[in-house]
C-alpha cells in the first residue's frame, strides 16, 4: 500500500510539473500572439503602394505568407523544371515530363 502511495505521489508531481510547464507554455503563446497582432495593426497603418510584377508578388508576398504559414516552397522548384504538384491518397508529390 505504502509503495502505491509513492508512485501516486511521483504521478501527482509529475503531472503537477507538465500542468506548470503547460500554463507557461500557453502564457508564451498569447503573449507571441498578442505581438503578431501589434505588428499586423501596425503593417496595416503602412500603406503598399508598390506596383508589384507577377514574380514579385510571388516573391514578396505570396510566398513569404505560406513559409509563415508552415508550407514547403519546393513546389516552386518542381513547376520551374516544367512539373506539376499532385495530390495522391494524401500524398503530395512532383510530376515532371519526360
């Protein structure tokens, strides 16, 4: 019984360190959150008056907000080799001509 008690009270603080390393965890989030909104409030002030080619566009803004997003750019190296991206049983994945 007294060993039963001992690995409670290991399981206790243990659970008790990922429930503290959870709250600080989550209080960094809002605070990087919280920073993310301050700079798109304050982007947002700044008027984009360029005249962006097609390229730029890609290249300044189309594919800085996917990198940001979490997406891999290679796509762009598969289309620049003539290749198209498909979509198989979940799969993504290049196919180039012969």
């Amino acid at each position: 019984m007294a060993k039963l008690q001992a690995e409670q009270t290991e399981k206790d603080a243990r659970l008790a360190a990922k429930d503290a390393e959870l709250a600080r965890t989550i209080e960094e989030i809002a605070a990087l959150k919280a920073k993310i909104q301050e700079y798109k409030e304050r982007n947002s002030q700044t008027p984009d008056d360029h005249d962006y080619s097609e390229a730029e566009t890609r290249d300044y803004l189309i594919d800085l907000l996917l990198k940001e997003s979490g997406w891999d750019l290679k796509p762009r190296m598969c289309w620049s080799k003539g290749g198209q991206w498909e979509i198989v049983a979940g799969r993504v994945g290049c196919t180039t001509p012969a």
